[in-house]
C-alpha cells in the first residue's frame, strides 16, 4: 500500500505507479519497492554419516544468522547459538552450510535484520 499527500490529503494507492496532478501540472510517478524475501532454509540434507547441508538464499543488504538449538521450546530465545552469520553483501546469493551432527536431533532457524 502507498501513501501519498497531496494538497493536504491523504490519498491511499494500492498500486506501485500512479499519475496525480499537482498544482495543475502533470507528474508522473513511478515507485519502484523492492521486497525483501521472507527468511527461508531451502532445505537440509544428509551429508555423509554425520553431518548435514543446510542451504538457504539472501537478499542484498541484510545480515543472515544461521542458528541452531538441540532441544524445544528453547528459553527465553537466549539458547539459540550462531552456526555461521553472512554479514550484508550487495547482491543476492545462495548459501549451503555444513554441520557436524553431535546430538540425535538439532533445530534450525535464519534469522535477518534489515
């Protein structure tokens, strides 16, 4: 949704471009959003006897922190350890993750800040 004020009113548009009139001229807007995709693990797979792939994608500009916990419902969040952290980079990419299995069952979560 897209907000705009035009002579001191609330217009509300549900579309990225959009044409208004302005003080009787003619202007043509173009808004251009990017989305940030929602944090996803695209998969996990077995790898070799004890140690597992763990692949997910990233957005531009955004930090990504693989995390993982051996056991639910975790504390109060504070149980959750870092397996591997991508710092922001300036394009897209694909991330595959290994992880050496120590205990019959693990957790994972990606978690992202802007």
């Amino acid at each position: 949704m897209l907000r705009v004020v035009l002579l001191h009113r609330l217009v509300t548009y549900p579309r990225t471009a959009f044409l208004a009139l302005l003080l009787g001229a003619c202007v043509l807007f173009t808004v251009v959003r990017a989305f940030a995709t929602e944090p996803l693990i695209s998969f996990i797979q077995p790898f070799g006897t004890n140690q597992v792939l763990v692949h997910f994608d990233t957005d531009a500009n955004r930090t990504y922190e693989l995390q993982f916990i051996n056991s639910l419902p975790a504390g109060a969040g504070n149980d959750w350890s870092n397996l591997f952290v991508v710092n922001p980079l300036p394009g897209p990419d694909h991330f595959i993750v290994p992880d050496t299995c120590t205990t019959p069952q693990r957790f994972y979560r990606l978690r992202v800040t802007p």
